[in-house]
C-alpha cells in the first residue's frame, strides 16, 4: 500500500497526461494549459500560497515511476509551488503584476517552510488504487483546490483510463490541433474547458448530413470531411456558447441545415450517400461572409466586377481588406476613421503590438461613441455607492444588448454574441493584463496568426457600433 513522507517540491514532476488539459511536451506546457483552462482558479491557488503557506490539509498523491515522482493528484498546488520557488521562472507565464510583486517581497522563512510537501506515495504497481483514489476525490465539490473535473477532464479519463468510447472528445482533439477558425487562447482554454454533452448532441444530429452512419465517424474521419467549414463553425460557436441544448432540440429549426448542410433526402440512406460526397471536397451551402463586406464590393462577382481572391481568416492581408471595406459613419468617429488609417498601414505580421493597442483604443473609443448616440450612460455606481466610469467590458456589454434587442434579435445575437464574450475575457488578447504583459514582459508574445483569427471574431461588433 501507499506510504507517507514529505518530499522536495523540486523533485516532484507534473503530470504531463493532467486529465484537465490534452497531453503536454513539458513541465511549462502544463503550467500553461492549467492557467488557460482555470486561470481563476490558479491564481486563487497560488494567491492562497503566497498568503497562508501550503497547509497540508490533503497530501499530494504521487506515482513513483523508476527515479521520477509524478503527482497524480495536486498539479495545480505543484505547479503553484514550482512558480513561487521559482523552479520556472514567474514572469514567463501569464500572471498578473500583483502576484508577480507578492513573490518578490516573500521572505526566506516563506521558503524555508515550504520546501517540502507531504506526499502519499505509490508505486507504479498501484497505479489502479492511486487513480481510483483521485477519480473519487475530483467527485467532491470542494472549492478549496479540488474542484471537480470538467466534462472534458471526465471524458479523458474515461477514454483513456477504461476505454470508453468518446467521439466528442475525439473530435474536440483534433478540431483544438487542426481547426482553422480558432485562436491560440481558445486552444489552450478549450482543451480543458469545453460542453462535450452539446457537442455529443450536435454531432448526433449532423452525422447523416455529413453522409455518415455514426457520430464517431466525423471525428474519425476529422478534418478530411465534406462542408468542413460548417462542422468548424458549430464547434465554434459551442465554444463560445452560442449554441446549446435549446438550440440543437428546437422542433421548429433543422438544427443541421441552419448551419449550411445540406438537407437529408426522405428517399436516401446515410450509406448511399457516402460515395458521393469525397473528404475534404465541395462546402456546399457555405454561407459565411467575410466580415466588413459591402453590397456590391469586391468579395464575389457582383454583376461585371472581377472577384478578388479570398484570404484566409488567419491572413494578416484578409485583415487589412476588412479594414479598407470598414467606413465609420456618424458623430464623433473622426479619431475611428483616423486609428483606421494607422490600422490599415501597420504591417501586422511585423508589428502586432503596434496593432492590439489600436485595435483596444479603437473599441474603447467607438463603444463611447454607441453610447453617447444612444444615450447609454458613461458611468455607474459602485458598491460602496460612489460613481464610476464604466469599464471597457461594462460598456460592451450594454452596447450588445442594445443592438441585439436583449437577445430578442436572434440574428443579432448569434453575430454579436461571440464579439463579446472575446472581449470580455479577463485574459484575453485585448484585456489590460494581456495589454500589460505585452508592453512590459520581456519574454511575453502574440502570435500574428491569433491576432487575425481574434480581429475577425470581434470585428462585426466594431463594425455595429460605426
């Protein structure tokens, strides 16, 4: 059986198999998927750390494989450790300042107390009794660190661990490593955090369309499959939460064909229609359009006009063409149009920062704009009663109510709804503690192709509000 006894936490090793997170190369990998998937979580954790010291109230569950001691249960306290003893170092993760600034003032008591952990150990012969111990302690509820595991964490662990089948999660895999309409934060959020239960729901409502027999075979047979851009569009927007149980059940929506697949024929099997729809070929129905596009413009053939090639959404030029088609129009846009123009001149693969904090100054200045055109109040009291300023997020979020109706415009909704929740991200491209690591870390950095990908979620609602 298990013994006890307290060891170094520089010489326990993460898990790189978390269930919360897909599969990680390194230690950093694995700290950084933890923080994306619960960033809220992890920072309580390690703000707990930093106050009170660890309190050994629940051991760490390790798993002793040769020379190495992988904690099975406690990742997340591990990994909080490893950051504040600095075994990697603090400023090569997202964190906040305020915690940055709380390690620096620890003293050497701090460390010395807190070297060590109590661990119950296994062997690698238990390793059944050690997951059985952690699979009934993530049924808890617990808020103090264990929370339970997630949909996704669930059905990792069930796949992986007793071989059930989970094409959901196969799917989800492969979307979160081959999916062209996602950005680097939604990858890292989604492969911990993600409804599976709707996911399941849609494909079991779409596989017929796809010409298959089964849900499993779409994430089997993932990306090479007709209307690519369909099935990518409904993971999508179940990340985002646009679509949820309501939706897929609707009696009076074809849930499938109101995402662009074409309708099953009374008269033809799944089976017979498989032959005739070859993988990865035509994405009949496709009736995305590009963001910023104007009746009679240059995005199709219109009557005798010359179609413009299209650009990938990830494509720094399918960027740049969305801002050229953008025309602010209405009061106080003058510095809109003129940020505009900077935008449109920034070669955003070269200079992203450049672009995030235009695209953020943009956003703040045209929401005042809405509000001001619509009479929406600036400002907002406080619980301690005293007026503010509305925040950034604030402002949004009144503004997309504004323009959906409250959610009564269901067309409205589905475009805008997805602008917002991107920005409202506490972590997200454009928050202040993004903005802040950007200007300020010196290791800390965004890719171009998560810039595009992000501009084209959120543009509609820039677009809406000019």
């Amino acid at each position: 059986m298990s013994k006890f006894s307290t060891l170094k936490v520089k010489d326990l090793s993460l898990d790189l198999k978390n269930f919360r997170t897909v599969p990680q190369k390194d230690e950093a990998g694995a700290i950084r998927a933890m923080i994306a998937t619960r960033s809220d979580r992890f920072i309580a954790v390690m703000e707990s750390l930093i106050k009170d010291g660890y309190l050994p109230t629940e051991t760490i569950i390790v798993l002793q494989t040769g020379a190495k001691n992988i904690v099975k249960e406690g990742n997340r306290r591990i990994a909080c450790l490893k950051l504040i003893h600095g075994i990697h170092k603090p400023s090569n993760f997202d964190l906040p300042s305020s915690v940055l600034e709380s390690i620096a003032t620890l003293g050497d008591k701090w460390f010395e107390d807190n070297e060590e952990v109590g661990c119950s150990i296994f062997s690698l012969s238990e390793a059944d009794v050690a997951d059985r111990i952690v699979t009934l302690a993530h049924g808890k509820g617990e808020k103090a660190s264990r929370d339970p595991w997630p949909s996704v964490a669930r059905a990792r662990h069930n796949r992986d661990q007793r071989n059930v089948a989970e094409p959901g999660l196969d799917l989800l895999e492969k979307y979160l490593k081959f999916g062209q309409n996602i950005t680097g934060h939604q990858r890292e959020t989604w492969a911990g955090d993600y409804k599976l239960s709707v996911l399941d729901e849609a494909m079991s409502k779409i596989y017929k369309n796809l010409g298959f027999t089964s849900s499993a075979e779409i994430a089997a047979n993932y990306p090479k499959i007709s209307n690519l851009h369909e099935v990518e569009s409904i993971l999508l927007d179940i990340g985002l939460d646009l679509i949820d149980f309501t939706k897929i059940r609707n009696p009076k929506l074809d849930f499938a064909t109101s995402y662009g697949l074409k309708a099953i024929p009374p008269s033809v099997t799944g089976a017979s229609r498989v032959a005739t729809s070859p993988s990865g070929a035509a994405r009949s129905g496709n009736t995305a359009k590009t963001p910023g596009a104007k009746p009679g413009g240059t995005t199709g053939n219109v009557g005798s006009k010359v179609a413009v090639a299209a650009r990938a959404i990830a494509d720094p030029l399918h960027v740049k063409r969305t801002l050229e088609n953008f025309t602010p129009r209405g009061l106080n846009r003058q510095k809109v149009v003129s940020i505009r123009d900077e935008m449109k001149s920034i070669k955003l693969d070269k200079h992203p920062i450049a672009f995030c904090l235009l695209l953020r100054t943009v956003f703040e200045i045209s929401a005042k704009a809405y509000c001001h055109d619509h009479s929406i109040g600036s400002k907002v009291v406080d619980k301690n009663g005293k007026r503010r300023e509305k925040t950034l997020r604030e402002q949004l979020k009144e503004v997309t109510s504004h323009l959906t109706k409250n959610k009564t415009n269901t067309e409205a909704t589905r475009l805008l709804h997805g602008a917002y929740m991107e920005l409202a991200k506490p972590d997200g491209i454009l928050s202040i503690t993004t903005l802040n690591q950007l200007v300020h870390s010196p290791s800390f950095a965004l890719s171009s192709t998560d810039i595009c990908i992000m501009f084209g979620n959120i543009f509609p609602l820039l677009e809406q509000m000019n």
